[in-house]
C-alpha cells in the first residue's frame, strides 16, 4: 500500500495562474479531505467528499474547487491563485468519517 | 462552533522528564478526539484516539482521557525521548468534519 500519495511536493505560481494538486489514495476510502496548514493556524479543512461524485466545503472553500470522479483521486483546484494561498496543503483520507484520517506527505505552495 | 483548543507552545524538556499537553474542545454532541504528531517535514500520523467519555487512548507511551465533564483531552507521557520531539495536534470529529488545534511544538534535549 502506499497509502495517500500527493504531487507535487513543491510549487511556486504567480499570482493569477491555475493549478491543480493532485491527491490519491489505494486503500479504498471513502471519505477524502483537503486541509491547509499555517503557522499558528493549525490545520483548516478546505473541502471533503463522502464518497464518489460527493463534494462539500468546510471552512475556507473559497478560491478552490474540487471533484471526486474516483474513490481513489481528490484533486483539489487553485482557479486564480493568490499570495494568501501561500500554505502546505494536506491530503487525508479515511474509512468512513468516524473513522480517523490518513494523511498525504504534503504539498508547500508558494504564491508570488 | 465546534474547536479544539490547545496548549501555547514551543514545549521544552529534558529527557525522561513528564509530558503534559492541555487541550480542550467545544463541541455540540458527542465528539470523537484524536491525537495526533507530526515530524518534521512529514504529514500528520495518529497517534491515539478515544471515542466516547471516560475512554483512555493509549499509544507508544503516550495517554490521554476523554473527560465530557471538563471537555478536556489531555496528552501526557510519563518519560519523554528525543525522538518524541515533534509538533503535536489535538483534533476532534463530529459529524463529517475534523476540527484540529494550533498545535503545540515538543523539543526533548539530551
């Protein structure tokens, strides 16, 4: 098993442009999540999915998008990307949602 | 809303020396809490977790009690290493989302 798996581990974007950070998992989960890590800030739960073809947002959604097409990929979108999207983004995901989480080796965005 | 909220950091100890990392959580329900530690350029790995009051989450030492009635999920290690030098997060479940705290960076010296 690999478990949850993330690319990039590092990227730097400019202001404006769009990207996407890809996210997998070979443990036949079906709850996936999207967190992003700041300093002082602990993590924040961006998006998550129940389950295939189910999305929904958690705490700050804006300026990101996701779908989940597959159990295995939760690809999380940056459409127009700004400096305060500068943060580590984590990939997670469990049995169910009672379950705990596994998460992803990170990705370190920077937005200039 | 629901939160965690834990102990100011950074934490440092000498080795073998007494663990405690406070956290406490505001929740509507019943919450499941978590514990977990991340390692330097690593992602977030359990640690412990208990699922309902008076359950004790036990893991590579470490400990904590589910207490409803003072809503605290206190970690503590009776005799630290160097090894367990890590930022640790209190988190908890309730419904479909995950609430984590700020966490607390642990430095254990020699």
């Amino acid at each position: 098993n690999a478990g949850v798996t993330q690319t990039p581990k590092f990227q730097v974007l400019k202001t404006g442009q769009s990207m996407t950070l890809q996210c997998a998992q070979d443990m036949n989960h079906e709850y996936m999540s999207w967190y992003r890590q700041d300093p002082g800030m602990g993590l924040r739960l961006i998006h998550y999915s129940v389950g295939a073809g189910i999305t929904d947002q958690g705490e700050v959604p804006n300026g990101y998008n996701v779908s989940r097409s597959t159990t295995e990929d939760f690809p999380l979108r940056l459409l127009s990307a700004a400096p305060s999207q500068t943060s580590v983004y984590f990939c997670a995901s469990s049995y169910a949602d009672y379950y705990e989480q596994y998460f992803g080796p990170g990705t370190r965005l920077t937005v200039t | 809303g629901d939160s965690v909220t834990q102990m100011e950091g950074p934490v440092t100890l000498s080795e073998e020396a007494f663990l405690t990392i406070n956290c406490t959580y505001t929740a509507t329900g019943y919450p499941s809490l978590f514990w977990y530690v991340q390692y330097p350029g690593e992602g977030l790995q359990l640690l412990l977790k208990a699922t309902k009051a008076d359950d004790k989450g036990s893991n590579k030492g470490f400990e904590a009690t589910y207490r409803k009635e003072t809503t605290s999920f206190h970690l503590e290690k009776g005799s630290v290493q160097v090894s367990d030098s890590a930022v640790y997060f209190c988190a908890l479940r309730t419904g479909n989302q995950f609430y984590f705290g700020t966490g607390t960076s642990l430095t254990v010296i020699p």
